[in-house]
C-alpha cells in the first residue's frame, strides 16, 4: 500500500469499527496515486468473516491500527477467485459507462447478500458515465438500499455530475510533490535518470508512471527528446504526431514538459538553458493550444483523437514558425 494511503485506511478502519461507514465513496486522485488499490483494501475489508488489525510502523506500538481482510476465509479467497457473489465490479463497455450497466448494479444491491455483511459495487472511470447513466446511479444514491456500498473511481471528478459528487463521501488523494514525494516512494522508485528527465522539483503523483515504471520511463525520454527537437526548430512533427497516438501518457507528457519550460525561464542553471531559447510568451501560447486540445478529447468521448492531435501539432509548428519569423523581423 503506498505510504500516503496509510491516513485514510485509519479513517476508514475506525468507521468501519464503528459502523459509520459512508453507502458511498468517491475516490478522486490522478493515474497512479493508490484509487484501484484503496478501493480493493476496502472491498477485502468489508467482505471479510474475520479482519485482521495490523501496523504499519512497527517501531511504533502506539500507532493507531489498520485493519484488513485475513487473506484466507472464504469470502477472501472468492474475492481472489473473482467469484465472490456480494460484490460486483463495473467494467465500461468500449468507452463509457452506460445505463444498462448502472441497472445491473442497481439490482445487484437490491438483493440480499448471500455470505457477508456488506454488497459492494465498484466503479472504475466513473467520470465516463453517460447522462442517462449518472442519473439512474442518482436514484440508487438518494435511496440506497441497506448494507450497501458503492466506491467510485475517478480521475477527473470535474467530469461527474455535481449531484453525484454531493452524495458521495469524497476521498481527495493528493501525496506530496517534489524530494518529498520521491522520497515516500524510494522503495519503488525508478533508480534511473529520472531527476533529471522529470525535474524533480515539480514532480507529482500524475508522474508515477514515469517513476515506477522502466519501460515507461524510457518512453516518456524519448517523447521528450522528440518535443524538444520539434521546439529548437527540427521537422519531427510526424514523429511526435505518432507518439501522441501510441502512448496513453503522450498529452499529458506534452503539458508536462512545456510547463516546466515555462517554469525554467525563472530559475536559472536549469537544464534546458544551453538547449533552448523560447520566451515566455510562445510557452505560453502552446500551453494554451496544448490544454485546449486535452480539453476536447477529455470532454467529448466521441472526439476523433487522431484529427485533435494532427491539428494540435499543427498548432505547436505554426506558432514555433510565426515566433521564428518575428525574431527576424525584430
């Protein structure tokens, strides 16, 4: 479990001792921070006939417990075998959740649960519901039936409906940025040249891919050496074009390295000073085409990725050229 989950695993711990647990959880927190393994913690947690009380400091008695399910009753090994009957996961047909898929689960929890206390549905890219989906989900939400527990997962909360937020107990997951955060993680963290390649002052948990994952890391370099070659003037725009489309990190990569571009024109000894001489205002001007990009693909399921990004590298070269062309002129 990553170290910055150990807090909310004593929130929950507690309430579940309490019987006070929430019929429904929202877990929001980037690609990476811990969702999918809190929400499994949990799930364990509630089917289990006999949970366990563990520390995670073991130097410290006196911390407060966690529990966790044993790992080895029958409804745990059910959990592992996928066949356990009080719980469902929600899988999204193609790229969204649809109503039909919401019915289901809302007829899994009208039942009575057939060995545990608790059934549980959970919800992955809930921000992919469809509207007729969120809303027949909003129903189950302001009625829900007794010992039920629905967990929602998302990366993007803003794409829910407000209603739906607002009857869901909101778990905001949010580590720390930086040394800090590398840090925490040093138990998994890549041993590469990954200080350098993310800049690890404003490094995050959007970049644990990166941090975690070798194969990854090497990607996210050399989408970095093709960006940067596009920006100090060379033609690789079919190169970077390509590498947007194959890689599910490619926008976000591109973000990520033109705002600490922008970042760098303030700190001096960086690493992009001898490579690159690009003024605020262009950085400026493709983070603004680079969000605007992001933002139809995100906001439109139906959106043709392949045009936005065509038109978006498109975008970057022309505004590369025009600044090029006022340089001279000045």
């Amino acid at each position: 479990m990553k170290p910055w989950l150990y807090i909310h695993q004593q929130i929950f711990s507690r309430q579940f001792s309490a019987n006070s647990l929430p019929h429904a959880i929202l877990i929001n927190g980037a690609t990476g921070s811990g969702k999918l393994e809190f929400a499994q913690w949990l799930i364990y947690l509630l089917s289990c006939q006999q949970p366990e009380n563990i520390n995670n400091n073991q130097e410290n008695n006196d911390q407060e417990s966690i529990l966790q399910g044993c790992g080895h009753c029958k409804s745990c090994l059910l959990l592992n075998s996928k066949t356990y009957p009080d719980h469902l996961n929600l899988i999204a047909d193609k790229n969204s959740i649809g109503v039909d898929d919401i019915r289901q689960a809302n007829g899994f929890l009208q039942k009575t649960a057939h060995l545990g206390k608790f059934k549980t549905v959970l919800i992955e890219h809930a921000q992919t519901m469809t509207q007729a989906a969120a809303n027949a989900l909003l129903k189950t939400l302001e009625e829900p039936s007794a010992n039920s527990v629905i967990i929602l997962l998302t990366n993007d909360i803003e794409m829910l409906l407000p209603t739906i937020v607002s009857r869901c107990r909101v778990l905001n997951i949010r580590p720390n940025i930086g040394q800090a955060l590398l840090q925490s993680i040093s138990g998994e963290c890549l041993k590469l040249e990954s200080s350098t390649e993310l800049n690890n002052r404003f490094i995050n948990i959007t970049q644990l891919p990166e941090l975690t994952d070798i194969t990854i890391n090497e990607a996210f370099k050399n989408f970095k050496e093709c960006y940067i070659n596009l920006l100090s003037g060379q033609h690789v725009e079919s190169q970077l074009l390509q590498q947007l489309l194959n890689n599910e990190h490619g926008l976000r990569w591109l973000e990520q390295i033109t705002v600490n571009l922008l970042r760098e024109q303030f700190i001096t000894a960086n690493e992009f000073s001898n490579m690159l001489a690009l003024d605020a205002e262009l950085l400026n001007n493709l983070y603004k085409v680079i969000i605007n990009g992001c933002k139809v693909i995100k906001s439109y399921t139906q959106a043709n990725k392949q045009f936005v990004c065509e038109q978006l590298i498109m975008s970057i070269s022309d505004l590369i050229e025009q600044t090029k062309i006022n340089g001279q002129e000045s």
